[in-house]
C-alpha cells in the first residue's frame, strides 16, 4: 500500500503528518516486538573465556548453556548478574 492510499483513506491531504503517523506507527511496532532477530551458536571451548560477537549484533536477548543447573541434556537460560560478582577474577577482568 502507498501512502497516497494510505491518505486516501484517512481522507486527509497532509502528507507530511501521514508520514509522521506511519513513522510513529513502526516505531511501536518495533517496540512490541522484536525484529531482524538471529540465533548464532557458538561452541564452548575449554579453557577459553572470551568470544567474538558478530559486528552486527545490537543486543543479547539470551544465553543458553547444557547441564547448567540441571543434570539432563537441556539447555538452561544463564542468569544475567546484575551486581558484582562476589568471587574474584582471577584474571584482573
């Protein structure tokens, strides 16, 4: 649909406030939900604690891990740590 039928049938001639309606629009449905979402799978390595992130990404919506908290072959949410941790690192990190 163009905006020319969009005006048509709100039946108003002001192309600019159109505009800033169909904006405002996309903006709350951007908020309401999440858009151009990618699932990338990275493997842990042994002895490794840093990973690259793709140059792309905006924000992490979750980070999932086998056996944590449980003892069965399924993947568990890691908590985000929302305070320092208490436990040192050991890296100066």
């Amino acid at each position: 649909m163009t905006i020319k039928e969009i005006m048509e049938r709100v039946g108003s001639t002001q192309t600019g406030r159109i505009l800033a309606y169909i904006k405002d629009g996309l903006e709350e449905l951007n908020i309401e939900s999440e858009t151009h979402v990618k699932t990338i799978r990275v493997d842990i390595e042994k002895d490794r604690r840093f990973y690259s992130m793709p140059y792309d990404m905006v924000k992490i919506l979750d980070i999932r891990c086998k056996h944590h908290d449980n003892d069965d072959d399924l993947y568990q949410s890691i908590p985000r740590i929302a305070y320092e941790p208490e436990t040192e690192d050991i890296d100066g990190l």
